[in-house]
C-alpha cells in the first residue's frame, strides 16, 4: 500500500513513522514542500500512484482547503482521501474537492502509539466502501477504529484543545503557573502530558485552528479561543 501524507508537525511524523512501521511504501510532505512540488511538478509521480492520500493541515479552513484542493488532484481519482477533520467537519473539507465520496475524516492525538484508536468520521457524501477502506488502513497500522459524527476536532482532539485553552485562560488568570497546571493534571488525572505541554506538542498553531473551528461551528462562547 502507497500512502503519501502531507501536513505540519508534528502529525506528519507521527502517522509517518506508523505507516513505515506497518510496512507501506510512504511519502511524507510537509505543508510548504508538498506546495511547492505541485506548483513545479516533481510531487506528481509519488502522489499520482497513491493507493491512500492523507491530509493533516490545520491552522485554518483557508489552509486546509489550499493543501486538500492540491492533494486530491494530484492522485488517483480512486484512491482513498483521509483529512484530519480538525479545523473543519468533514463535509465542508469534501466539498472542496471532487470525488467527495472518497473523502473521510479522522483524528488522531499525538503522541501516536501502538494499539492506540484512529477515530472516523464519515462526510454526508462519504461512501460506506470509503469508510470500510479507512477502517482497514486503521487496523492494518496498527489503530483501532473507531466511528464518530461529524464536525471540527471529532472527540479527542476537541476535548484537548479545550483543555488547552482552559489551561490558557487559566495562566492569563493567574490561577496557577504554567509549571503547576501541567503537574496537577499529570498526576491528579494521569493525563500522559499536561495540558500546556500537550498544546506545545500539538502545536498551537493547531490548539488555535480547532477552537476557531468549534466557534465557528457553534458559535459559543466556550469555543472562543483564549487571548
């Protein structure tokens, strides 16, 4: 199985290195390569015999759109399309390209391990065949799936960078120090990484794109991004 990525870190790297690992034949881009390769051509022959196309670009809906727009006309009208339905809910992310039936959307929240989940979400268009190719890709690296509704940040990665951006809210009210919030979540909820230290992880680049993401979705104040 061929499977080309293009993304941010650290997402690349982490579905990069899983990939490798489960034995499939992987091309990993970041943001700005991938860009640049399509505007001269020499990113076609990877991508144009991509059995598995994955997208992880989310700091904005612009964004996205600009890098999924370029990833789906580089491959096979066939081949399966993954987006990583933070930023934007999966029906959004595949109306912006053709074939939307292939398109569907995941989450994953780094650190990536083994025996870890891939969580699913099918588009209003998304194929039941799309969704039962995803959900083998999942087991074949290793993940187990798991289907869940629509829209930005699905449930983990929502869930985090809503702690994130209270752990934020909570520094800016000098609750507590940085140092402390991390400390206290580590070991009263045995979270693996605080919460600040999991928005630097995530980067908030991305904290950032999910927030505005569920305040545009929802329109609630408990979606409006820290300052």
């Amino acid at each position: 199985m061929k499977v080309v990525i293009a993304g941010e870190m650290p997402f690349v790297n982490e579905i990069g290195r899983v990939c490798s690992q489960a034995g499939c034949d992987t091309v990993i881009y970041l943001v700005e390569d991938f860009q640049s390769a399509v505007q001269s051509g020499w990113a076609m022959p990877d991508a144009a015999g991509a059995d598995v196309a994955i997208e992880m670009h989310n700091e904005s809906a612009a964004a996205k759109e600009e890098l999924l727009v370029s990833l789906a006309a580089s491959i096979p009208p066939e081949a399966l399309l993954l987006t990583s339905a933070l930023a934007t809910s999966v029906t959004q992310a595949a109306a912006w390209v053709p074939h939307p039936e292939r398109v569907v959307g995941f989450s994953v929240v780094p650190p990536l391990r083994k025996g870890g989940i891939i969580e699913l979400a099918p588009g209003l268009r998304t194929a039941v065949s799309a969704l039962d190719q995803a959900k083998e890709v999942a087991r074949r690296l290793g993940q187990e799936p798991v289907v869940v509704g629509d829209g930005p940040g699905l449930v983990r990665m929502r869930t985090v960078c809503c702690l994130v951006n209270e752990a934020a809210s909570a520094v800016l009210e000098q609750v507590a120090t940085p140092a402390d919030i991390d400390k206290a979540m580590k070991l009263g909820t045995n979270y693996p990484l605080g919460p600040l230290e999991w928005g630097d992880y995530i980067g908030l680049d991305t904290v950032l794109g999910v927030m505005n993401g569920l305040f545009a979705e929802w329109g609630e104040d408990r979606y409006r991004p820290s300052p």
